[in-house]
C-alpha cells in the first residue's frame, strides 16, 4: 500500500514529459508496460523457485485484478457519471445490446436437454469454438487502442500505410500467432470430430516456428516506420515491442503458464486505464484530492474482483479451476456440483457477462465516436 501510495504521489499531478508517457513513466511502467517486469518476474519464479509457486502467484495476479477487468468497462458504461447522459440518448447502445448477450448465453447454457440435446460440458466446447478466435482478436483491439493513445499523445501524423499496418501489426503479432500457439501447445477445442486445431493446422504446421517467421519481419517492418516518424515516442515503441514478446513466450512450450502472462498483461492494462479516467474526472468535476481518489478506486476494485473470484471459483465459472484461483483456493473453498441448476445458471450468466464485457470495452472506449470521443478526450 506504502508503494502504491508512493506511485500514486508522483503520477498524480505528473505532466508528459518530452517522451510523451500517458500519464507518467511509473504509471506507465506499472500498467502500460506491465509485459517486462511481469515477464522477468515470473520467470525467475518458474525457473528458480517453482512452477508451483509461480502458478500461486499467477493466481493471486488473476484474483485482484482479472475479474475486476472484465467489470471496469462495465461499470463506466452503466453507472460513471461520465458516461450517463450518453446512456440517456442511446439506451439500446449501453442497456439493450449487452442485455441481449447475456440473455443469450443464459439461455444457451440453461435450456433443457430435451429442447437442447447437449450436456453442459458439449455446451461448454461449442462456446469455446465459437469464442475463443475472438478473444485474443479483442486483445490485439486493445493494444492497437493504447498504441493510437501513445500516437494522440506524441501528435503523430501517420500516412495511409502506416495506420493500416499498425492495425495489421496487432492482429498478426497477437491475434493470429497466439491463437495458434496456445492451440499448438497448450489445449484443443473440439466438439466430435471438428476442431479448431484442425483450422490453424497446429498438428501438420509448427507455429513456434511459424511465429517467429511472422512476427520478425511484421514486428521489422512496423519499427521501421516508427523510426522514420519525425515525433517518435518511446513510450509507444516500448508498448509495441512488448506484444510480439509477451506472443513469442509462448514458444517456451516447457513454460506451462506463459499463456496467462498474456491475459496478465492485458488485465493490468485495463487497470491503468480505467483508474486514470476515474481519478481524472473526480479530479476535474469535483476537486477531490487525487491521491486519496485513487487509492480509494483501487481498493474497490481489489476488493470486487476479491470478492468475484470466490464467487467465480464456487460456481467453476469461465475457467477459475484448478490452473488458475484452484492454486489458492482449492480445499479452502467448495465447488457446487457440475449439474446443480444454480451452478448452470450462474456459469451461464457470468460466461454472459464475460462476453458482454468485450462490447463494453469497445463502446466505452470508442474515440471515433462523436458522443464519446471528446468526453474521453477531456479526461483521458
């Protein structure tokens, strides 16, 4: 807490220096540019102390932070008094389209066997198919966003090629590579003979070959032109450096739990975002003190996202088993039987949240939006 207190002192009134951080260079070290100290961090724990502790600490890394990620957007969308008056004007934007996801993954996960001949588990692996190409797609969305910010921050002017290979760079680097990886090395998707191996050819094809073959000259060619940009910003260049590294970690196929790293760094992003927003406009529009704002924000959203694990682990919800809160929790905190109605309902409704979360995080961070845009431009 010293050091949190310590960090949120000297980011608090920090203004962007020549290098153009977002907010300051330990706020952005902290959670920007989380990728390099998490990476060195957890690796000197897999290979000089143990995997098990290393699992203990990813665990407790996901127990604070990653269910409080998936409700930060949320939250700004539904209850910020930022964002209000535009629910107002587009009720269907900001209620009806997220209330028609989360009824539909209720409603897939809880219609009768009779109505719907397959068991949850079945269920379960459909959804994976179906979701899981997206998931690191909506990574790739998100780097490609903190990527424009640094951009809006150094006033960079980008040609026509550049933008588009900016975009094209996120989605080579993260998207295709490490939705290839993670099925080559770590576990498939399949419902009977289908699979999505089967799509990305991991059993024929070595993608922690293939990668590398990508992601060199993709990730070549992207410094190139941001070398040639006459406002560099290094802040950017560090961020963009550190999405093909956090992928290519994935070829260490000994390195069982590098595919968390990569939703570690994604979640702690999410937290340097949304607390520098909030604290912004408490800062603004009530003329609090940023530093006890801040803390207090932060400790919420611990607390929540403390809170949620518990919840998450009973209910055996989105993956919070045995490789990921089971290291902590397991025999500490039961788990309701698979087939319990309420275990179904309560796995459906936070797989339905879950999902609606990536359409929260694209509306309420949607700068080319002309109601939203300039709001986030004033306390961004």
């Amino acid at each position: 807490m010293k050091a949190m207190s310590k960090l949120v002192k000297s980011t608090a009134y920090s203004s962007i220096d020549t290098w153009q951080w977002f907010r300051s260079k330990e706020w952005d070290s902290l959670w920007f540019l989380n990728a390099y100290w998490v990476f060195l961090l957890f690796s000197l724990v897999f290979y000089y102390i143990s995997p098990e502790v290393c699992g203990v600490l990813a665990a407790a890394v996901f127990m604070f932070t990653r269910l409080s990620h998936i409700y930060v957007s949320m939250y700004l969308c539904l209850k910020h008094p930022a964002y209000k008056a535009l629910a107002k004007l587009s009720p269907w934007r900001f209620m009806g389209i997220p209330s028609l996801i989360v009824a539909f993954f209720l409603l897939f996960f809880s219609l009768p066997y009779k109505l719907f001949p397959a068991d949850t588990d079945t269920r379960l692996k459909i959804y994976g198919i179906i979701v899981f190409p997206y998931l690191y797609y909506h990574y790739a969305l998100q780097h490609y966003g903190i990527l424009v910010m640094y951009r809006s921050r150094a006033n960079q002017k980008l040609s026509s090629f550049h933008r588009k290979f900016e975009k094209l760079f996120c989605h080579l680097t993260v998207s295709l590579t490490v939705t290839a990886l993670i099925l080559r090395n770590f576990y498939e998707l399949k419902v009977g003979s289908w699979s999505l191996s089967g799509l990305f050819r991991t059993p024929s094809v070595d993608w922690n070959i293939l990668a590398w073959i990508i992601i060199i000259p993709t990730s070549s060619v992207y410094f190139f032109l941001e070398l040639r940009n006459q406002n560099q910003s290094i802040p950017k260049m560090l961020y963009a450096f550190s999405m093909p590294l956090m992928s290519l970690v994935l070829t260490l196929k000994d390195f069982y739990l590098s595919w968390m790293l990569i939703d570690i760094q994604h979640t702690l992003a999410i937290f340097g975002l949304g607390g520098h927003f909030m604290t912004n406009y408490a800062v603004i529009e009530r003329k609090v003190n940023p530093k006890k704002t801040m803390l207090r924000y932060y400790g919420y959203l611990l607390l929540t996202s403390t809170v949620l694990s518990i919840i998450y682990y009973f209910f055996s919800a989105q993956g919070s088993g045995d490789n990921r809160l089971g290291a902590i929790l397991k025999g500490v905190i039961p788990q309701i039987e698979e087939e319990n109605p309420l275990r179904i309902f309560f796995f459906a409704l936070f797989v339905g949240q879950g999902i609606a979360h990536y359409y929260f995080d694209k509306l309420a961070f949607s700068f080319s939006d002309k109601g939203i845009g300039p709001m986030l431009k004033k306390y961004i």
